[in-house]
C-alpha cells in the first residue's frame, strides 16, 4: 500500500543520556578545554573545505560525540583536511583542529 500523502512518517528519534559515556567525553574536554564553548553557530560547518565535496558536518559530529554516539562518527571524522579554516571563524575561539585530532585518537582508542 503507497501512502497517498506523498511521505511517511520516521519512527520516533530518542536519545538516552543516561547511557553516554561521560568519561570518554571528558576526555576529550580535558585535552581540549574550549570544546566546552561550542554554542552550535554552524560557522565552522559553512566555512568547511571538506564539508562541501563530502558530507562532513563538523556540528553534527561535535554534537554527536557530546552526546555519546561515537558509533556514528569514527568514519567521518577521516573526511576532515585539518586545514583550520573553521578554527579561524569559530566566535568562541575554539581549537577545532585539536578537537578533531583528539577525537580521532580518542575513537582509535576505543576501538
């Protein structure tokens, strides 16, 4: 049977913060103190070289990894050039490409 609307409608999408792992999380805002000052502004996303021939989200994967889903980011953060485009217009001052090396050790290391 096709939907005559034209669309269907997602299951519902839930996130239990009380299964992230928060060791892991301070982790890396231990090596990077200014990951803590992210206010999700998306400057570092529209700047992003590599964001725009691949389908690397800087956001997406700083909000991913925050809130514990690291099973959805390990491949993705290869995408990244570390060239620090998004680390010059970050408002907060943030060092985006530690942040990105430390993930990647981090990620490594869980697996």
């Amino acid at each position: 049977m096709t939907n005559p609307f034209g669309f269907t409608i997602n299951k519902t999408r839930s996130i239990n913060l009380d299964d992230c792992d928060y060791a892991t999380i301070r982790e890396l805002e231990e090596a990077v103190p200014s990951f803590k000052r992210c206010m999700y502004c998306g400057g570092c996303t529209a700047t992003c070289s590599a964001g725009h021939f691949t389908d690397f989200n800087i956001r997406k994967n700083h909000y991913l990894f925050r809130i514990g889903q690291f099973d959805k980011i390990g491949d993705n953060l290869k995408q990244c050039m570390l060239c620090g485009k998004c680390t010059l217009v970050c408002p907060r001052g943030i060092n985006l490409r530690s942040m990105i090396i430390n993930m990647r050790k981090i990620l490594a290391e869980k697996r």
